[in-house]
C-alpha cells in the first residue's frame, strides 16, 4: 500500500501516520520525492480498508500497490534512483561507465588496467578477487590481497571500486575495500546473500539470473530494499533461453 502525504507536513504529523500503520501490523518503507514524501506499508492484509489511513491527519492519497514487487514498483517511487559516491552520481543525467579486468591477477595488471580505465573517462574500476568459476580447476582468484591491490589502484587514480560478493561470510571483509557490492547472475536468487547486504550502507549492483524474468530480478531486487538498503542499481546481463543455439 502506497500513502502519498500531504506537501509541507509536519515532522511529528510524519511520526504520527507511521505509527498508526505499525499499529495496523504494517513495516512502513519511507521514500523522499521532489515535491512530496512518500509511505510504504508493507504487509499481506488483502481484507485491510485503506479508509482506516485516508482519515489519517496529512494523508493525502491512498492506494494499493498490485505488483508483487512493492519497493521496486515505480508506484512506491516514480523518481529515477540516483546514487552518490564520494561525488560521483550514478543514474543521473551523465552516463557512468565502469571498466576493468574480469579477475585481478597481480599489482602490475590492476595497476596497468587502472591507469587505462581513468583515461578512458570511466569513473569505477572493476575487478573480481573472489571468481565463480564453472571448473572448479579454474583461478578461483587472489581473495584478500587482490581487494588490497585493487582499492590501492583505485585511490592511485581517482576511481571507485566495484566488486562481486558471493557469499554472506565475505560482505565485511569486502566492504572494508569497495564501494559497490557486486551480486553476480549465479547468486540473484541467493535470498540470505541479499537479505545480509539489504542490511549494509553499501551501495549495491544486482546482476540478472541467467535465466530470470523480469519479475523474478525485481523480487531479488526487493529483498534488498525490504531490508534497509535503497541504494540498488540493476545490471541486464543477457539471459540463456532453452535453445542451444540461435
């Protein structure tokens, strides 16, 4: 459900409607827009009369999101999501480009890459230092000293790092170094990986499944936001259909 207050409201009349739909049962998501604050109540009551929150003091408009997907419907924010980093904005009106190698192999290498990446007029350097591999025989990548290395070339150029993090017991570890979570196509649909970095200050990049619709993508998307986390970007990275060949 999606309360849309009234402009210039109170702080306390603010405080005021929240605590009403926390006394209904509802979590309550809030969203600042240009002109107008937003509310999300979220909770299964398909029975619950919105005419309960309408004669709420600064309630403006009441309705009932019907995408299963409530914080990642543009019902609950029709605003364009831009994300800061260190001065950097992404989802703005100039386009951010972020480059690197799939996997960081040595100082040399990240060194060399970073230094073409910041010319190139890209501002993020990427680069894995924990590598999901299909052969388990394959460079599974440098764990900790390739995040040491690869943050070092970042700084050394003005760059912000983004990075894949694939399973719960790395988020600390890789968040004392990157300044985007990278959650790769194979884990879009890890529900405990998403719920833990729903719960970080990181801003974050959710790649789609291999084969995931649409739908599915944003209900990965939502288990992020439903945990605090708002700062999402959503990568389209091509999806495998049941053909073996085109």
């Amino acid at each position: 459900m999606v309360i849309v207050l009234e402009k210039n409201i109170a702080d306390k009349q603010i405080e005021n409607i929240i605590k009403h739909l926390e006394d209904f049962g509802f979590a309550v998501h809030k969203s600042t827009g240009v002109e107008q604050i937003v509310l999300g109540a979220i909770g299964v009551k398909p029975d619950f009369d919105t005419r309960n929150v309408k004669i709420i003091d600064g309630v403006a408009e009441v309705y009932r999101i019907t995408e299963p997907y409530k914080l990642a419907s543009r019902s609950f924010q029709k605003e364009n999501t831009v994300i800061n980093i260190k001065g950097i904005s992404i989802g703005g009106n100039e386009v951010m480009m972020i480059a690197g190698p799939c996997s960081i192999e040595s100082e040399e290498q990240i060194f060399t890459l970073a230094e073409i990446v910041s010319k190139s007029g890209a501002k993020i350097l990427r680069g894995g230092a924990f590598k999901p591999r299909t052969s388990p025989y394959a460079f599974q990548g440098m764990g900790e000293e390739g995040l040491k290395l690869i943050r070092k070339a970042a700084d050394a150029y003005h760059l912000l790092v983004i990075t894949e993090v694939m399973e719960i017991a790395q988020i600390d570890l890789i968040g004392k170094y990157t300044d985007i979570y990278q959650i790769g196509a194979r884990n879009m649909q890890n529900f405990s990986l998403l719920k833990e970095l729903g719960k970080t200050n990181i801003p974050i990049m959710l790649k789609r499944g291999l084969s995931a619709t649409i739908e599915e993508w944003l209900m990965s998307a939502e288990y992020i936001l439903s945990n605090g986390n708002k700062e999402i970007m959503l990568c389209e990275r091509g999806i495998r259909t049941f053909e073996t060949a085109t």
